[in-house]
C-alpha cells in the first residue's frame, strides 16, 4: 500500500471528522490518527519482517483500537461506528490468523492487515457529513445514548 496514498486519505478523512464532525465522529478520528501514529514508529522500529510474522506490537495497537471503537459503538446513537469496529475486528482477526499459520503469504497479511483502514476512515468522514446534514434540517443529533444507571 502506498503510504503516501494513505496518508492523504487519513489526513482527508480525519481533518473533516475534527472539522465537522460530532463527539462519535471525532473521538474516532483521534483514534484512528493516535493508532497510526504509535502503530507506524513501532511497526518500523521493532518489526521489520515485512510481514513474514505476525507484527505483535502493531497487533497490540489494532486490538486497543478495537476495544475502544467497541466501546464507541456501544455509546454512541450513531449506525457508522459499528462498521469501523467490525472492519477493526477485521483486522485483528489477520493478526490472529498469521499467528495461527505463520506459513501464511506476507503479501496477503499485509493487505489483510493494513486495508480495513481505508472503509474505517471514510464511514468516519461520511458520518461527520451526515452530522452536519443532520444539524442543517434541524433534527436533533445526540451523540451518546442515555445512561443505563
């Protein structure tokens, strides 16, 4: 995947979410970014096997970015945020899958991995714009389900 590629796209995607979006809509941007941002350095850093193995310190990321869009789609009034955890899930499940058959093409884990980001970061933009649509035909928009207890 290109880094270039994908960088225009998360800055793209993210800048809008912060810009525009609701508290659902920006905690999940923060989060997307946050992931990347500690994810890529230890990626490059510690695990340089071009995907040959399971990349333990970037699954640990993805799995703590997982547990925190679960957490986001359970509180959350909005439908988006359970698709971003579901294609996370995703790609944790890749993660699992190496450890399972290490003999598994690096090539495919690597697309596995990485290529979830992309629906992710556009059902976060899409759903700041239907916040805003939302604002403009002055429905009422909460962003948090109301509390159990």
């Amino acid at each position: 995947m290109s880094l270039i590629v994908f960088l225009a796209v998360m800055f793209l995607c993210c800048a809008y979410a912060l810009w525009r979006g609701g508290a659902p809509e920006r905690i999940s941007a923060g989060a997307q970014i946050a992931a990347f941002a500690l994810g890529l350095p230890l990626h490059l850093a510690i695990e340089r096997s071009e995907y040959r193995e399971a990349v333990s310190a970037t699954a640990l990321v993805d799995v703590a970015l997982l547990l925190g869009l679960i957490v986001l789609a359970w509180r959350s009034t909005r439908f988006w945020p359970l698709w971003v955890a579901a294609w996370q899930f995703a790609a944790v499940i890749a993660h699992m899958a190496k450890l399972i058959d290490p003999t598994m093409q690096s090539t495919g884990y690597a697309i596995q991995a990485q290529i979830w980001a992309y629906p992710m970061l556009l059902a976060t933009a899409i759903g700041a714009w239907r916040h805003q649509r939302r604002l403009q035909e002055g429905s009422p928009d909460p962003s948090w389900k109301p509390q159990l207890i």
